[in-house]
C-alpha cells in the first residue's frame, strides 16, 4: 500500500519541454526522490528488446517482467542526466537512443503496458516527498499530487534542445528529421487513447521557449512555497 502522506509533485509535458532539468533541479533542492517515468517506459522497452519479447506476448511473459523489472532512479548533478539503474545496472545512455524513443512510443500507447507501469510508478512514493516527471503523473497517476506543472515550449525550441542532448551523448541526428520525429510522437502521444499527453485541469502551464531552467524554477517558487 502507498502511503498517502508522502507529498508529490508532478511535471508533464511534451519532449524537450524541460521536465526532466526543471525534475532533476527539485529534487536536489528539495532533497525528494524523483521518478523519471518516460525513463521507466523506455528501460521496459530495452528489457523487451533484450529478451525478445513482442508485445503481442507480453501477458505470455508478464510474471517474468514483473519480477526482473527494477528500475531505481538518481537525480545525479545538474547538467548530467538523471540516472537509471535496472537491475543494478546503469543503463542511462542505453535507454535514451532513438530507437528506443520510438519504440517506447509505441508501447506506451498500449493499455497493457500502461496498467503493469502504473503500480510500479505509485511504488517511488516515498519519504520525503516525490517529483513525478511524465506525461499523465497529474491525470492518471498521481491525480491528488499537491501541486502539477505543465510544461510546454515550441517544437523547434524542443528539437534545438533535444539535439544538444543527443550530441552530449555522442550521437550526430539531422535537424529536420529530428523536427519530424518530435512531430509524430507528439501527435502519438496526445491523440492515443489511453492517458493522452495533456494537462490536469489543476495543473499550472509554463511555457519555457523563452526561459532558462533557473527562470523556470522561479515561476515554480512564485506559486508555490514548500
Ligand atoms: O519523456 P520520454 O521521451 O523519455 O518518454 C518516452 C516515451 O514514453 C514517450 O513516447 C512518451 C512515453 N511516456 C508516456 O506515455 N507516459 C509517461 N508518463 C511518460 C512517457
């Protein structure tokens, strides 16, 4: 059973919105666990992979899921990506590739796939506190979080963003192409069916185009004091 004390906070948004930096700064500040939830979708999607499991088999291979899916996270330090561990192992660079990207896409429109990640979600809800960072922490999952943000900025702002991310991690990707892929998974997830990306009636929206982290931060602490 969660324990229904533990405070959230939840950061929805599009890709390259900023929700894993504007994450990762709460959770050092406020010294809270953070769940990196697209992470959680994308390292179950590597784990498929690795094992060979489509999705049409994925009831068939559940309880072996189930029991081999640990996922930890680490805020790290600003200016480094947060941290995964599966099964005691990092695989932070592993699961943010673009062939992971798109194939997680697609998983994660799936509804099978969405009800095995949601407990697994609810279990980050620990002491201190917790800042959830996704596309439906503030509709689906954490629905009585204590304060929702939504993140939002324009689409080349976000390919600029996401390219610098890629090259960080060594990976050279053509501006235009990224441009279209942001397009299409944007459209998957805000027209899918289930837990469509969009924002919690009482989520407060900033769009960060023109903003830096730190400015993101202060339009945070304007609405709310912890
Ligand atoms: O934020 P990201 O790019 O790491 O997310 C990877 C994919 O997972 C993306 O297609 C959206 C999906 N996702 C989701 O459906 N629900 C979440 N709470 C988080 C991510």
């Amino acid at each position: 059973m969660n324990d229904q004390t533990v405070p959230v906070i939840t950061i929805d948004g599009p890709s390259g919105s900023g929700k894993g930096t504007i994450a990762q700064m709460l959770a050092l500040d406020l010294e809270w666990n953070i769940l990196d939830s697209g992470a959680l979708y994308r390292t179950l999607a590597y784990f498929m992979l690795e094992e060979g499991i489509e999705l049409v088999d994925f009831k068939k291979n559940e309880q072996f899921i189930n029991k081999n899916f640990i996922v930890k996270f680490d805020p790290a330090a600003i200016g480094e990506p947060v941290k995964v561990i599966f099964n005691n192992i990092d695989v932070t660079n592993k699961v943010r590739t673009e062939e992971i990207a798109k194939e997680t896409s697609h998983l994660a429109a799936n509804r099978l796939i969405r009800d095995f990640i949601k407990p697994c979600q609810r279990e980050f809800m620990l002491h201190p506190g917790l800042i959830a960072d996704g596309r439906d922490m503030g509709t689906v999952i954490f629905t009585d979080a204590k304060l929702k943000i939504f993140l939002t900025a324009s689409i080349e702002e976000r390919a600029k963003r996401r390219q610098t991310q890629l090259k960080r991690q060594g990976s050279e990707v053509n501006m235009r192409l990224l441009l279209q892929e942001l397009e299409k998974r944007d459209k998957k997830d805000m027209e899918r069916e289930h837990s469509p990306l969009k924002p919690a009636e009482d989520a407060v929206t900033i769009d960060t185009t023109n903003l830096s982290p730190d400015e993101v931060i202060k339009e945070i602490n304007k609405i709310h004091k912890y």
